[in-house]
C-alpha cells in the first residue's frame, strides 16, 4: 500500500483530481465521471462469488 499512496501523491502533485465510484452503484460511477478525460482503475475480474462478484 505504500507505492500506492506514493502514485496516488504523485498523481494528485500532477494536477489530477481524485474521485471514486462504487463498481456495484452505477449511479456513483456515472457521478464519479462526469467532466472526466481519462479514468484510472483498480478494479480486477477475481470473482470472489456470493454477493462480492461485480
């Protein structure tokens, strides 16, 4: 998590604005995109199964 933080400050120094979105709630996601150029994720496919899988 720490190289995280360090691309989330390096991205932030850049100028980026950080919003996030629920992959389960289009509504945040739609939110989350409005006025947007480039979206950046860390979503993956693991299917985890029961009410987890997206």
């Amino acid at each position: 998590l720490a190289g995280m933080a360090t691309t989330i400050e390096s991205l932030s120094a850049a100028g980026a604005e950080l919003v996030y979105g629920d992959m389960k709630d289009r509504n945040s996601l739609a939110a989350a995109c409005q006025g947007v150029q480039t979206v950046i994720t860390t979503a993956n496919s693991v299917l985890r199964g029961g009410e987890d899988t997206v």
